[in-house]
C-alpha cells in the first residue's frame, strides 16, 4: 500500500527532526556540573566471594577509581573526579575521621571548580558523618553521603544505582541549601534526620519526619525542606575546629549498675549522653550517678534509645532542677555528635539546650 505524505507533513517532519539534533547538540554544549566524589570505604566498596553473598563480604576493598570506572553513566551527569580519603570500614571511624573528612569537604566547597561532593561511606556510622558535617560545612553547595547495603558482587547491589543517584543529586541545583544529603534506595534524605533503621535491607535508612524527597531515573522530586540549622546557617565551622570534645554514650537497661557510669566519670569526658528507655527515663539509682557527673562539670545529655519521638525536657526528669540537658529527638549518637560539636564553643547548659533545639 502506498503512503502519500503532503509537502506539510514532510517539512514538519524535517523541522522536527533538525530541532532534535540541534537540542542534542545544545545539550551536548552546556557544561556539566564538577563532582568529586571522597571515598571512605565501607560496603559501597566491598567484596564478596559470589554474588549469593550479600551480608557476608569484606569492607573497604574497591578503589574509588575502580568505583567510578564501572559507572559510565555517571559521565551523562557530571564531570567526575574521584579521591580515596580512607578505605575503612565506618564502624572503625573515629573523630580523627570525622575531622579529616569534615576539612577536606570544607577545603574543596570553596573551590570555583566543584560543584558539589559526594561522599561514600560504610553505612553502619553513615548518619553520624552526615550529620557532623551538615553541622560544621559552611556552603549551600550540595553534600551528599552514600553507602550500600549490598556489594557490587553480590545479586542485586544497590550501590551503583545509590552512588548514580547521589552524584545526580550533588550535581543538581535544586539540592543547594537543603543541608547535608543522603541518598540511598531512591530516597533523599537529611542528613540529619537520616538512620540506619535496618541492618539486613537495602531499605535500611528512614528519618522519622520523613525523606526530603526521591531521586528517580536522575530526576529529583523534592517533598519537603530541612527547619533545622545546618551548614552555611550554622554558628560552627570546621575551619575553626581543631579537636572534638570528649563525649561518650551509656545505655540504661533495667537492672542497670552504677559502674559504668562511675567509671566514665573518671576518663575526662566533657559531657554524657544518657540513652534511657522510653522518654529518656533515669533509674533513681542512676539519678546521683548522673547527679554526682554534673557536679564535678560534666554534661549530663538526657537521650532516648527509642526509635522514634522525642526527649521532653521536665518530664521523666527535673531537668532545670538536676541542670540536665535534653537532646530533642536526636538518637544518642547523633547527641554525641551534636554535644562533641558545641562543646567545643560553649561549656554553659543552657546555651546546650538552645543548641539542642536549634540543630
Ligand atoms: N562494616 C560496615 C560499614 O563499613 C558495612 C556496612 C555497610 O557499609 O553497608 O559501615
């Protein structure tokens, strides 16, 4: 059968076909964003014997160059550069990690030439990096931390498609002054907000109030914004920072002794991040124990080993009475983060506590 096209059709055809080249070509002319993209180490660089291997494997193996080498797509996005900074496993981490990783972010956002960081890290202290940087980088340019659950051996990994997503979302403009980012398993997260809820599933990581939004085949969709004080609004800087205060963590459980918190007393801690059960609840054998910590000048942080909620001040505890602090709805490691941070500006309670509420 024979098809006739009018003189029209076969014009508006050509036009449409020269716009497409010529949208390719404009497209192909615009420059892309700078990424540099720091490696820490963790499961987005692990290794495992086969691809049924997606809990047993090592951390801390591929070389970032390797990473970036086996993700062509991540050329569609952005130019990217790739740096090792550590290649460790993040329980391992320590505030020497913290600030190598907080001054090398904070050195490479003042760079004309980078628009944006991302930043791979093992998952398990993934939201303590995240938020320790959302509170001491002073930019609007977008941060973004990501980790897998899985290899890049192992059926189904997810961190290729993480690491994509999060270079997307680094590159992005719409993600400037949101705060320090997560992405993982199409989400976005804030970084702090952002935790590790599950320790077996590549939907591992939730906040509470809720994702920021979704990265979906490279398209942001955003749903909501940070309220919290973060990065270029936050009265800390890295720059200024030379050491973390001395902060420990210590759970309560019923039956809970006296000991440990006794002995912590003894090490030089500047404050003690209390994680009780329920809303941040003290055991009366405990109350002295806390009692006898703030007496001798160390902060005494009244958290919550809940998962969800937050820490009211007054209520399971006489908080203006004891000269207690209560860490809001942060977890206890974020506490110790958020108290290691300000302790190194302020030592007076209650410019703790506004801390505690503002960040
Ligand atoms: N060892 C853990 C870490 O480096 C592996 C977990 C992960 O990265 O998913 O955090």
């Amino acid at each position: 059968m024979r098809v006739h096209f009018s003189i029209q059709q076969l014009i508006a055809g050509a036009t449409l076909a020269a716009l497409s080249a010529l949208t390719s070509l404009a497209q192909a002319q615009v420059p892309k964003p700078n990424v540099v993209v720091l490696a820490t180490g963790g499961t987005i660089a692990g290794a495992g014997a086969s691809a049924l291997n997606s809990a047993t494997y090592a951390a801390a193996k591929v070389p970032v160059d390797k990473l970036l080498a086996g993700l062509p797509e991540l050329a569609n996005v952005a130019n990217v550069k790739g740096e090792q900074v550590f290649q460790i496993a993040s329980e391992s981490f320590t505030n020497t990690q913290l600030m190598t990783l907080g001054k090398r972010v904070s050195a490479l956002v003042k760079q004309a030439d980078v628009d944006g960081v991302v930043i791979t890290h093992g998952t398990d202290t993934l939201e303590e990096t995240a938020f320790f940087l959302n509170l001491v980088v002073h930019t609007d340019k977008p941060i973004v931390v990501v980790g897998s659950m899985r290899p890049g051996t192992a059926l189904s990994a997810d961190g290729a498609l993480n690491l994509l997503d999060a270079v997307t979302v680094a590159a992005s403009k719409d993600a400037a002054g949101k705060g320090v980012l997560v992405t993982m398993n199409d989400s976005i997260q804030s970084g702090r907000d952002v935790v590790k809820s599950v320790n077996l599933k590549v939907e591992a990581f939730r906040s509470q109030w809720g994702a920021l939004g979704f990265v979906i085949e490279g398209k942001n969709y955003w749903f909501r914004a940070p309220v919290k004080r973060h990065t270029a609004q936050s009265e800390f800087d890295i720059d200024n920072i030379n050491e973390l205060a001395p902060v420990e963590i210590i759970y309560s459980y019923g039956n809970v002794p006296r000991t440990g918190f006794d002995a912590l007393a003894k090490t030089g801690i500047k404050a003690v991040i209390h994680g009780g059960p329920g809303n941040g609840s003290v055991a009366d054998r405990i109350v002295p124990a806390l009692q006898a910590m703030r007496s001798a000048g160390i902060q005494v942080i009244r958290s919550s080993r809940v998962p969800e909620g937050f820490v009211l001040r007054n209520a399971e505890q006489p908080d203006d009475k004891y000269d207690w602090v209560v860490a809001h709805d942060l977890n206890p490691q974020k506490a110790r983060i958020l108290a290691a941070v300000a302790l190194t500006k302020t030592d007076d309670s209650k410019e703790l506590q506004r801390i505690f509420w503002e960040y």
